[in-house]
C-alpha cells in the first residue's frame, strides 16, 4: 500500500512532464529537450511568487505562476519555434537543447542556483503500520495529476479547440483550409506544456529541493512519454507510472544508487525494442 | 471569348498566375481565369497539367510549403488573396476540396463534420445531412475507414460547413466508380441551384465536369489551351478526341497529334 501510494505519487509527477512532451509532439512533430529545465524554472519562479507574496495568499502564488507559465509557453513558441516553420524537426529538436542551456543558466543568474524547496502544507494524513506516511503533498500531486488529465481528456474529446487541436496535429494544412489559424493551436500547444511541466516542477520542488541538477526529471518524462507512445496522452500515463515503478522498485530492493540511471536503462530498451511506445502509432516516426 | 455573366465584374478573378515549386520547378505559367457569382466553371486537363497546382494558389500555402505564387494576381469580391494564408482565405469564403487528404482520418465523420461547428452553423450542418442521407448512418465510424464515395460527401460537407462563397473542388471522381462520380456531381449541380453558391470544379474526367458547368477551360503543361461555354467545348473536334474519349470510328495517329500540338500553340 506504503509503496502503491509512493509509485504513484512519483508516477504522477512523470506522467504530467510527459503529458507536456507529448503535447508538443503532437502539435509539431517536435521533441522538447527542454522540458525538465522549463519545470524547474517554474517551480524557481513559484518559489519567487511566494516569497512576494509573503506566503500569504497561496491562490494568488498559484494563479500568478499558472499566467506566468502559460505565457512563457506562448513566448517560446513565437519568439523561437514559430520562426523554425519548413525547417526539419531536428533543427528544432535543437533549438529546444539550446533553450534548455538558457533556461539552467537563468536558474544561475537569477537565483543564484540556490538551493531551495517549496513548502505547500505538508501533513500527515496517515501513517502505515510500516512507518510511511500519506502527507497532503502525497495527495495534492496526485490530485493534480487527476484533475489536470481529465481536463485535458475532456477538452480533447469535447471542446471544439480540442478537436481542431487534434485535427491541426493530424493535417495542419487542412485545419488550414478549414479556418482555423494553426499558429494558435501551437501557441496553445506551448502555453499547454510550460504550464504542465510548471506544475510538475512545483509538485516535484515540494517534496524534495529544487537545484540546477533538478532539471535531469526531465528525462524521466521524456522517458515515459516514449515508454507510452510520444503522441499519446494515455501513454503519458502508463508510461509515467511504468517509469516511476521500475525506479523505485530498484531504490528499494536493488540499490538506491542504482535508481538514477533506470530511466535512462529504460530508454535505451524502449528505443531498441518498440521506438514507437505502448501507445503510439509506427507511421508517427518517420516523421521524427 | 469571355464568361457568359462577364457584364459585373466577376466573383474570382485570376491573372497571368504563375506558381514556382522549389524556387526551380514552374507548374502554372501564366493562367487566367474568372468563375462568377453562382456560376460552376470546370477546369480540365491531364496528369501534371498544373489544376491542382492552380487550386492551391488561390486555396493559399502553408509557410512551411515550398512553392510561390511568382506573378499574376488573384481576386475574390475584388480583394486580392495571393500571399493570404489558408485560415484567412477560408474564411473569406474560398473553401477547398482538396484531392488528396481532404478529412481528418483519424477523427470521427461526427468530429470532422464538427470541425468548426458554431451555434449558428448548426442548421448547415442538418442540410449536410439532407444532401448526403449516407453520412447520417455513420456518424461515429473513424473516417479513415469510409468508402471512398463517402469520403468525397464527408470532405463536401465539411467544406459548407465553413459557409462558402466559392467551393473549389479538386478532382472529385478521383478513385470513384463512374456512377458515385455522377451522383456526386448531381448533388453539386443541386447545391448550386439551391444556395447559388459559385463552383470551380477541377476534373481529368472532362465529360462529367463539362456536363454540369456552364463555362470550362481546358489546362495543359500549366497554360489555358482551351476556353469557353461547356456547350462549345463538347463540341470542339480536339477536346471530343483528346479529352472526351474520341470520336467515333477514328483513331489518333502521330499526325493528328502534331496538328493537335499546333493548334494548342495558337491557343495558348
Ligand atoms: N509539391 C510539389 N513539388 C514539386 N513539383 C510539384 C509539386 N506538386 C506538383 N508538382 C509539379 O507541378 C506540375 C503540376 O502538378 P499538378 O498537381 O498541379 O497537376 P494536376 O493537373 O493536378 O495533375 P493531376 O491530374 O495528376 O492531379 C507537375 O509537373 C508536378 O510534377
Ligand atoms: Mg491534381
């Protein structure tokens, strides 16, 4: 159960890094290297919010950060990817390693690479008989986790946007054709994914200390955005939880030294035995 | 020889387009052409003869395409399209029928029909369903899957969804059998007399386009070699032979086609 309620936990922070990956993809065909330094600067600038807030009002924090994220999102895209329109995707690809360099220098810049953890309320809400503890934080991550992904689910399946999203990322000439600006879906692509990867670096940063080194969660998520399928959300899932479990099933019964290089491990098996993911469509890669 | 509505200026209007792809490979060299208001004016003409090329450019291109329009001009309700892109062209009324991926193949027939749905274009969306009965029957089948006579209705549908003002449908009978070509056109000629919505309708199956257009132009290595009423043009001796399957009892030899090359030279 003590363990059950740890994978998931861990599983849940993957899943919403991936969840960003694979928006991404979807929308552009492009793999986002940049991601685990786009949570932590995130997580840093929650960090900030709240020390000009005076940890008085967690909403406004919350809020200011969620605008802030999403803004940045729709920023990288015009500033940076907008212009990368009939370039290969490895151009992009590229691009994004050289954001993610940029975004770890800010964290050097401008706070000092300091060392510092999120406090969200964190209380004890039960103890197992075999010494762990379900805190608020445990439950909060995997709210989040939920709430978000149903959201998405919903506005993919149900929302007129959510439909043109899919269609642009299927054909985006004929979503062209067929009215709709494609440049926004895209915007809406990056404001989508800096806002879920913020959200994973503040649920990541509120458990353990946030740290330029931080930035290496965001190969688990990548990870398990190929374990699942780079274009599937439900893939993000699977696979955020398959990488969260085989990490900590090794701290625990292997080695714990030994956990950090797991989602690499799996990364290499994945991309040998099924490149494509549980989820994801074959054809999808000749486009990579 | 001009269209038979010349007298108000017309609803597209193009001149001397000339469409480049990769910066070398020139697929329209000069054509001009007008369809009015409520009018369907067929485009015909063989592989590579630059219709679907044509198309496009007034249809618009993506950034990411590599492919210009390098001279002429095209206007619609006298405001230029050239450099406009897909979204803003659309939405000015110009709605292609691509010939190739013209639905989102993996959303549903309910989903694609419902790409941009608003409160208001509701009852267009019944009237879809009126014109294509069949489509009805299938509303949460992967349209991927459908045949491909439904394909074509879907990728109508989808196009009067976006309240067009000018439909450009692009060689329709593509991988049809004969008799769901026709029955396509039929419901297009329906279309046309009931919402007076104007048509340019590109076609290698000349007799099927010739026969519900009013006004026809006949394309060949990216020029107009052929203009006029469909009426004329069915009987024009080349068009019956080259285009409309021959005329009876003769065959074509190496000279008639030579004559036939001169004579295109004097029209083009
Ligand atoms: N994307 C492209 N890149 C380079 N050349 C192209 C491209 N698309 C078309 N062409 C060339 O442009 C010319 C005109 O092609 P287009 O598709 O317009 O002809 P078409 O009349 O529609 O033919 P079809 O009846 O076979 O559809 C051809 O020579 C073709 O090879
Ligand atoms: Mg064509």
């Amino acid at each position: 159960m003590e363990l059950l309620v740890s994978i998931l936990v861990l599983g849940a922070t993957h899943a919403l890094l991936a969840a960003g990956i694979v928006i991404v993809y979807k929308a552009s065909r492009i793999v986002n290297f940049a991601h685990g330094e786009l949570a932590i600067v995130g997580a840093y600038v929650f960090y900030s919010a709240g020390l000009i807030t005076h940890g008085q009002s967690l909403l406004l924090t919350v809020l200011a950060t969620a605008a802030i994220s999403a803004l940045f999102g729709v920023a990288i895209y015009v500033a940076l990817m907008r212009r990368l329109v009939g370039q290969p995707t490895f151009v992009a690809a590229m691009v994004t390693i050289g954001l993610a360099i940029i975004l770890k220098a800010a964290i050097v810049v401008f706070w000092q690479s300091k060392s510092v953890g999120i406090n969200l309320t964190r209380q004890t809400l039960y103890s197992f008989p075999s010494g762990g503890r379900l805190t608020s934080v445990d439950v909060i991550t995997i709210g989040c986790c939920i709430v978000f992904f149903a959201a998405l689910f919903a506005f993919f399946r149900h929302t007129r946007l959510g439909r043109q999203f899919r269609g642009a990322a299927e054909n985006p000439l004929l979503a062209s054709q067929r009215q709709v600006n494609v440049n926004l879906i895209l915007a809406l692509a990056w404001a989508t994914a800096v806002f879920s990867a913020t959200l994973a670096g503040v649920l990541f940063g509120s458990r353990s200390m946030l740290s330029p080194q931080s930035t290496i969660i965001g190969l688990s998520g990548l990870t398990a955005a190929l374990v699942g399928g780079l274009d599937s959300l439900r893939g993000a899932v699977i696979g955020g939880m398959l990488v969260a479990a085989a990490t900590y099933l090794t701290a625990r019964l292997i080695d714990p030294a030994l956990s950090e290089a797991v989602p690499f491990a799996i990364l290499l098996t994945v991309m040998i035995w099924r490149p494509w993911g549980i989820y994801g469509t074959p054809e999808e890669l000749n486009r990579v | 020889m001009s269209p038979p509505m010349a007298r108000s200026s017309p609803l597209l209007e193009v001149r001397q387009l000339e469409v480049v792809y990769n910066h070398v490979a020139t697929a329209v060299q000069g054509v001009s052409l007008e369809v009015a208001d409520r009018q369907i004016v067929a485009m015909i003409g063989t592989n590579g003869a630059g219709k679907t090329t044509t198309l496009r450019a007034i249809s618009g291109f993506l950034p990411a395409e590599d492919v210009a329009i390098t001279d002429g001009t095209i206007s619609f309700d006298k405001r230029p399209l050239a450099g406009r892109l897909p979204h803003d062209i659309s939405r000015r009324g110009v709605v292609l029928v691509p010939e190739r991926s013209k639905l989102f193949d993996t959303l549903t027939v309910q989903e694609n029909l419902h790409f941009n749905v608003t409160r208001r274009r509701r009852e267009i969306r019944d009237k879809v369903f009126d014109y294509f009965p069949r489509l009805g029957e299938r509303t949460s089948q992967t349209a991927g899957l459908l045949s491909g006579g439904e394909k074509q209705m879907l990728a109508i549908g989808m196009s009067l969804v976006c309240e067009p003002k000018l439909l450009l449908v692009d060689e329709l009978s593509l991988g049809l059998a004969p008799i769901v070509t026709e029955e396509i056109m039929g419901i297009l000629q329906n279309i046309n007399r009931q919402l007076g919505l104007a048509m340019l309708i590109v076609e290698q199956n000349a007799a099927a386009a010739l026969r519900v257009a009013s006004f026809g132009y006949v394309l060949e290595g990216g020029r107009v070699v052929f203009k006029g009423p469909c009426a004329q043009l069915m009987e024009h001796q080349d068009i019956k032979e080259f285009y409309l399957g021959g005329a009876e009892g003769k065959t074509r030899s190496y000279r008639d086609l030579r004559q036939y090359a001169r004579k295109r030279r004097w029209w083009g």
